[in-house]
C-alpha cells in the first residue's frame, strides 16, 4: 500500500467552500467590541484556568469575555473563579451552567474508557448552553495565548 500524502484538496468539511462563498459575496469582517470566548470546566480542569486567563488578559487588545460552562462545580472552584475574576483587566469571567437538558449529551460519555475530563466534551454542547451568542471562539483550559485573538 503506498505512503498517505496530505492533498490540498482533502477536507473534514464543507467549511472551505463555505468560507470562500462569504469571500466572493459583499460580506466584510467585523470585530465586534467584546471578543466571546468559551471553555469547558469541571473542578479538576479549574486548577489550569489561571494560565490561560493571564494569558489572555495581558495579550488582548479587546476586552473579552470568556464563558466558563460547567456541570456541576464545587463552592471552593466557584470562589476561585470570582477571586481571578477580580483580579482581571481586560477579560470577564461569566459562569454559565449547562442546562439539565443538555446534560443528557454529556451524561452518557463512558469516563472509564475516555482519556480527557468530562469538562474538555463540554465543547460538544457549547451551541445549546450558549445559545444566546451569535459567535463564540472555543478554547482549551490548557492553553496559553500569546498575541491578539482578533484574527480568529
């Protein structure tokens, strides 16, 4: 069998031609006032959120705020969250818990078996916990960010 090779042209999805479309129409970018960012968390995932909202905080040139969606968190996790919050410029912290409807997507996820914390599969629900927001960029708690989010 020969060796795989990368082709330009392989895709996971439509979204190239999707993003070429809204090239070629009148559409031009709009960076809106506040950049809307979302991360999964669980109490465990809580102990590497400080990095990643130093981070951004001291690497944003737009205010942002950063939607925090969990299951179920602990009053110690919840208090650290405010105590970072305040401590904060550039970046809000919001706290968003998922709605018990959702939670069905996520309650079946067999943890013995899965090598990541149930907060990292959070992602897969963002669209029904943040259903209010029409744009939202969605991050990994383990991140550092380094320069401006603006092109995202």
């Amino acid at each position: 069998m020969p060796v795989f090779k990368w082709k330009e042209d392989y895709q996971y999805s439509n979204v190239q031609s999707f993003v070429q479309a809204i090239k070629q129409s009148d559409y031009y970018e709009e960076i809106p006032d506040r950049i809307q960012l979302t991360i999964g968390v669980d109490d465990g995932l809580i102990l590497h959120l400080e990095a990643l909202v130093h981070s951004l905080d001291k690497n944003t040139d737009t205010p942002i705020d950063l939607y925090i969606i969990y299951a179920s968190l602990t009053a110690e996790s919840i208090s650290r969250v405010k105590f970072i919050n305040d401590k904060l410029e550039a970046v809000t912290l919001i706290l968003r818990p998922i709605p018990k409807e959702s939670r069905q997507f996520i309650e079946n996820i067999n943890m013995d078996k899965a090598r990541l914390p149930i907060g990292t599969y959070f992602r897969i629900i963002v669209p029904e916990v943040l259903i209010d927001l029409e744009r939202v960029i969605y991050l990994d708690t383990d991140m550092v960010v380094n320069a401006s989010l603006k092109p995202l």
